[in-house]
C-alpha cells in the first residue's frame, strides 16, 4: 500500500507529535511520502516541507493579525499542493483556526480528513464542534474526556493516547543531570518562558525578577532555562538584564527537568511534560490586551494549565494576566522548596496524571488509524 500524505502542523509541539506519527507509518509502510506544513523534527523523518511551522505559530489575535501575510502565503501553498499532489489523505495537527479553515478546501477535493489533536472546544469557542462535523471525517484525541464530547455531537472520535506519555523520559538520575549541566548541589527551578518570540517577550523578564527575588531568600539557588533551538541566547539575553544566576543550555529539556526541584512554566505543552516529570511548578502566561479581553468573554474553564485540567482539580498554582507578577511567582516557588510537605503532595498529585493519560503508544494508534481508513477509501 502507498501513499502520498498531507500534514500541517503549524506548531513546535506540532512538529514533535508530528515527527513522531511519520516514524510510526514509516514502520508501517516505508512506501508512504509526506509533504505540508511542519518544522525540523518533521524535516529529519523525511517530511518535504512546503512552509516551515517556524514562520507561522501565534497565540492570540494581535499575533495572528501581525502574520496574516504569512499566514496567508502558507495557505495559498497547501491549496495548490492539495490540487498538484492530489494527497491520499490530509492530516491535521492542533493548529485550529488555520486548520479548520484548510479543511474546508480540502472537504472540497474529497479527500479524506483525519483531525489529531483536538482544538479545545472544551475551553472556549464550543461552537466550533458543528464545524468539525461537516469538514472532519475522523476526531483522534488525546484526552479521555474530548471523546464523550464529539461523540455526543455526531463527529466520529477515537480516544488514542497522549502522545506525550511515550517520549516523556529522562535515563539520568538527578545527580547525573546536575553534573551533565554543570550544576551543584543546590535548589534548581528551571525557566520556562515558550518557545515563541512574543511569549518569552512578556514571560521572561518577569520570570528574571522572580529569579532574583528567589535568590535573595535562597543564595545558593540556581536558575536553569533550556532554549529551544529557534532561539539565539542574544534575544533570550536582552529579557534578563545579565542575571549571572539564569544558566542558559542547549540541551535535552528532560535532563534540565531532572535536575530541577521546581520549575516556572509558559501556559502550554511543556506545562504537561513538567507534570510527567514529576517537577512541583507553577503555571504562568500573560496574552496581549486584546485577546485577553476576547478570552475572559469566550473561556469557559476555571484552569487553563493542563495538569489541572487533567488532574480535573488546581494541583499547581496560576498566575495568569496580572496575577504573573514576580513577586507572586516567587512565593510559589519558595513555598514548593522551603515546604517538604506541600511538595511531597504536590508531587503525588502529579503521578497521577500520567496514569489519567493511559498506556501511551499514540502515534502507533493513530499511525493504524490512518492506515485503515486508507484502506477503506481504496475498496
């Protein structure tokens, strides 16, 4: 069986979940071919790149708007790749709003579109479902709880496993981690200010007083960020004043976790890794005026990190919009390292998350997924 398979994935956890899929349908069928929108990690599975998910990630309408022209150059792409290459199947990854809209060009090819990763309907803009019923033909989630909600609306779903789960890990042990990044002995809270641009322009500099404030309580305290590769120290630099005390590394982001005894998160994907790492953390994001105005009309959740949301109750703390102030960052962090008892707790509450997400093997089932519908379009 071969085939020639379309993915967008216009997000950096995209690129990862993305990479991760193809490695499983090339062990399924090595014939298969891959083209659309993605990043590196897609690239070094043989992915043929049409736009680089780089150019096109955003949070939120002012961002969006500051990369229509982008934004809108990717999509002209994809819609003559979808007439030129005549895919088998389309793949879609997270990235909703360009997603959804990209379906409906797709829909009019008949080509079948398989959704993997969920638009979190279940946090804002309900609505949306009825749009995924007309242009989707099959849901593949990642959270037991996304199922019974497209299932009562008519969409057909399949629960498959957070893919997370399987690519989650670390082989060191947290003296091993410490020496490998050259740390000592002393408390380690790892930064994690995004990968986007914009995000670490807001986060990062209150995460570097929070750094300082932390280190006048704690002197032997050491600060740890794990850049992402898109990212040049220059930039990361110009956020935190020459704070000696912030140690930037290139490395494995689960060996910076493994070394740490608490962790300040950006909103998003690396709040869950943190979580299956077992890192007491405390969740922080601030969006633009403007969509943060949107989101208090739209939102319909009281927790927007992860872990709470999958714990189903608030395991770490929040500080969201004018709550992620330096001051409050840094008394989250210190009650983690100063109080043995919240953190023991805290770190049991976090255990059970991975267990809330199932066995793990995502990417093979949705690998097989997407296997078997090919087949059925082909009788």
């Amino acid at each position: 069986m071969s085939g020639n398979i379309l993915i967008v994935a216009g997000e950096a956890s995209g690129d990862l979940h993305g990479a991760n899929l193809i490695k499983a349908l090339k062990e399924i069928n090595p014939s298969f071919t891959f083209c659309g929108i993605g990043g590196e990690r897609m690239k070094g599975q043989g992915f043929n790149v049409i736009e680089d998910s780089r150019n096109l990630s955003v949070v939120g309408i002012s961002e969006a708007i500051f990369k229509a022209r982008k934004l809108l150059s990717a999509f002209a792409k994809l819609k003559k790749a979808l007439d030129e290459k005549r895919p088998d199947i389309v793949i879609l990854i997270d990235f909703p709003d360009f997603n959804l809209h990209f379906a409906k060009e797709v829909k009019k090819r008949n080509i079948p579109v398989i959704y993997y990763i969920s638009p979190q309907i279940w946090a804002w803009r309900k609505g949306r479902v009825k749009k995924i019923a007309r242009l989707i033909d099959k849901m593949l989630v990642i959270f037991p709880f996304e199922a019974d909600i497209y299932k009562n609306n008519g969409v057909d779903v399949k629960y498959v496993g957070h893919p997370l789960v399987d690519t989650v890990s670390c082989h060191f042990s947290k003296s091993e981690a410490l020496s490998k990044l050259g740390l000592s002995h002393g408390p380690v809270v790892a930064l994690l200010p995004g990968s986007r641009g914009h995000e670490i322009a807001r986060l990062l500099p209150i995460m570097d007083e929070a750094a300082s404030i932390i280190k006048r309580e704690i002197p032997d305290a050491q600060f740890v960020l794990p850049a992402a590769d898109t990212v040049d120290d220059s930039f990361l630099n110009r956020f935190i004043h020459g704070n000696t005390s912030i140690k930037i590394v290139r490395d494995n982001l689960y060996t910076v976790l493994r070394s740490s005894d608490a962790a300040i998160v950006a909103s998003g994907t690396a709040t869950l890794e943190t979580a299956l790492m077992e890192i007491p953390m405390v969740i922080v994001y601030k969006l633009s005026f403007l969509t943060a105005i949107v989101g208090r009309i739209f939102v319909h959740v009281d927790d927007v990190g992860l872990p709470n949301i999958v714990a189903g109750k608030r395991v770490v703390p929040e500080l969201i919009q004018e709550d992620a102030k330096p001051e409050n960052i840094a008394e989250a962090i210190l009650k983690f390292l100063n109080d043995k008892g919240m953190r023991e707790k805290t770190i049991a509450n976090l255990r059970k998350i991975r267990e809330r997400l199932g066995s793990g093997n995502a990417s093979r089932n949705v690998a097989e997924e997407i296997c078997t519908i090919l087949n059925k379009c082909r009788l």
